[in-house]
C-alpha cells in the first residue's frame, strides 16, 4: 500500500482526538501478532475470556488500542489492508468497554439453535454484516463505536457510520 493511502487512513482513524482508536486483528491471519503487540507494549486483550494455552493465544482475535505515529499501527494498517486480517473502528469508549462488547459478538445462533463461533472480525463477513444489517442491528452495531474502517475484497478501505439512521460507506 502506498504510503499516502496509510497517511490517509490514519487521518480517519485518528481525526477525533477524544477517540479510542482501535484495531481488532486476528492472530490467525497474522503469525507474528503476539510478538508485535508484546514488544511495542501497547494497550491490548484478547477477545477469549480466560486463560489461553500457547498455541490459542497465537490464534485469538486481539483487541489493540492503536496510537498516532506509532511504527504498530502503520504496520497493523497496511497488514489489515494486505491481509483482510481484521477492522478498525473509532470510539468515545475506553478498551475495556470495547473489549466487553465485542466479545459478545463471538457467538452466533444458527436457526438450528446451535451455537458457533462467529469470525465478525474478518473483513468480508462484517462488510457483509453492516450492509445487510436492518435498522435495529445497525443501532446495535454502532451503539459504542462512531465509525468502523474496513478492508473489501479490491483491498480497497471502506469507512463506515450512520448519518440518519442509515449506513454510510466511502472509500478512502
């Protein structure tokens, strides 16, 4: 990506500065996640409750408080962009808040009534989850975060919000 676009994105991310700025990556989109996140010691918790084995923890989805000017996000940005390896999104919530919401989205109800595991965080399922969302999911899907930024399947970032109750999407 060039290094205008991620200039770019991180002009949107970034553009409140009373925002929580945020990324939700997969780790097992990512190898090398847990040592990036370790090393550059910011604010993070994975979305699984409880302890994690080894091998889980380099596999869980991770919430991530990303900073301006900070070497991790440009390198989670451009990873999020390449890979399609998780969203970012902007929030008048702290992590820990974050962190309890999005793990309720973990889980989803098939019409069997069985339960699965739900990847909402993989960019082609959640782009697919805002567009085709009713009025009510969208309020719900917004209720904590004022605006998700997306990969789509051109690569391309989408930044998405609600302006009169309707999703808005562009392109940056």
């Amino acid at each position: 990506m060039k290094p205008g676009k991620i200039s770019d994105l991180e002009n949107v991310l970034f553009r409140n500065p009373q925002s929580t700025a945020f990324a939700i990556l997969d780790g097992a989109s990512i190898p090398d996640l847990l040592d990036q996140l370790y090393k550059k010691r910011l604010q993070f918790d994975s979305l699984y409750k409880g302890h994690l084995t080894p091998d889980m923890a380099e596999v869980v989805p991770y919430i991530v408080q990303l900073e301006k000017d900070c070497p991790f996000t440009r390198w989670a940005l451009e990873s999020l962009v390449s890979k399609s390896c998780g969203i970012l999104g902007s929030s008048m919530n702290s992590l820990r808040i974050l962190k309890k919401y999005f793990r309720q989205m973990l889980d989803a109800e098939m019409p069997d009534g069985k339960i699965v595991s739900f990847r909402f965080y993989d960019p082609r399922i959640f782009n697919i989850l805002l567009t085709s969302a009713s009025e009510a999911e969208l309020t719900g899907y917004f209720s904590l975060v004022d605006e998700y930024l997306v990969a789509n399947e051109d690569s391309e970032m989408l930044a998405h919000r609600i302006m009169s109750n309707q999703l808005m999407s562009e392109q940056i």
